[in-house]
C-alpha cells in the first residue's frame, strides 16, 4: 500500500500489486498511524435535530452532524461549488407545521429536504419537494426556492456542524448553519 487518507467523504487507498514478500504487519500498522492521526476514532457523524415552537406549531430539523477529525471543509470534504447535502448520510430534512416566508416566496407547511450550495463568494440554501432522500440523491427538477445565505467567517472552529432555528427580535426565525470556521444563515417570518 503507498497511501490512505480520508478526502471527502470516502476512504481512499492508493497501492501497487507486489506479489509476494507482503508486509501484512506492516500494512496494518500503517492504517492504525492513519487512524491515529486522522482523529478517526471520533465518531463520524452524529445524529441531531433542531426545533423551534411559533404559535403553537412546530419546526424541526433532522440532519447528520460530521465533525471536522482534523481536515480542511470547505473547499475539500465539502467542495466548493457544488451541492452539499448539509451534513451527512441522508439529506437534512425541514419539517414545518406552518409556512415561512423569505424574500417574498413562501414555503407552505410539509416536509422538504434542505440543500446548499456553498461557494467561496456566497452561499444558497435550496429547500427541494423530495424529503427523504440519501444525501447524494439531490434532484434539482424537485428544487421548490433557492435563497441567498448570509455568510460570515468565524475566528473559533466548530469540531461538528450545527444547525440552529433561533428566535430573533421582530418574529424572524433565523435558520443557522455552523461548521469548520463558516457560519451561514437564512431569515424568515411567519404567519398563519
């Protein structure tokens, strides 16, 4: 074997066909120094959700929550201009008992899966008709809005992402997306 690493989101191997004289101890003691180094004794992912309670109805959001292990994010596990599925393992998933209005579009009470689309001058939030859906199986033809993010760099690093609903002053529900040293977010109002 001549490396491994960990780039993006899968394991990478990189190794020539030897035929005999294996160094199998050798091997195994290379994996464990990758291990080792690469913090991947750290659970991956975790599961988690936010929740926000606005005239007695519910927002929730369920998502997979990645932690850095020591890599570089944005531009490199979570490439630039591309879809990102906003965490890990099945799509992140909005669930909404009333609607939410932003920049005059509004997104009726259902259940939708979450999307962004990063890039180094800005970020997208797209809310798509499909809810349940493994993370790598974006449809664009079921996109329903796609909203400009605030983006904001941030001097201390987030180990694991974290998705906020914040009550803000003014009835504005704040949709926050934290990771890696970005913080990105989205404003709402509501009405019944």
């Amino acid at each position: 074997m001549d490396s491994a690493n960990a780039i993006g989101s899968s394991l990478n191997f990189t190794a020539k066909v030897i035929r005999g004289g294996n160094d199998y101890p050798g091997y195994i003691d290379q994996l464990g120094k990758v291990k080792s180094v690469s913090h991947s004794s750290v659970k991956p992912t975790m599961k988690d959700s936010a929740r926000l309670v606005v005239s007695n109805k519910n927002i929730a959001i369920d998502y997979w929550s990645p932690m850095t292990r020591g890599r570089q994010i944005f531009g490199a596990v979570v490439p630039w201009n591309r879809i990102w599925r906003t965490g890990a393992n099945n799509a992140t998933k909005l669930r909404l008992e009333l609607p939410l209005r932003h920049d005059r579009q509004t997104l009726p009470a259902g259940e939708y899966s979450l999307w962004t689309y990063p890039t180094e001058k800005g970020w997208w939030l797209i809310v798509n008709k499909k809810a349940n859906v493994w993370g790598t199986e974006y449809d664009s033809t079921a996109n329903l809005v796609k909203w400009p993010m605030h983006v904001e760099q941030t001097s201390e690093k987030a180990e694991a992402l974290k998705i906020d609903l914040l009550q803000r002053p003014g009835g504005i529900i704040r949709l926050q997306v934290t990771w890696d040293l970005y913080k990105a977010w989205v404003d709402f109002t509501t009405f019944d």
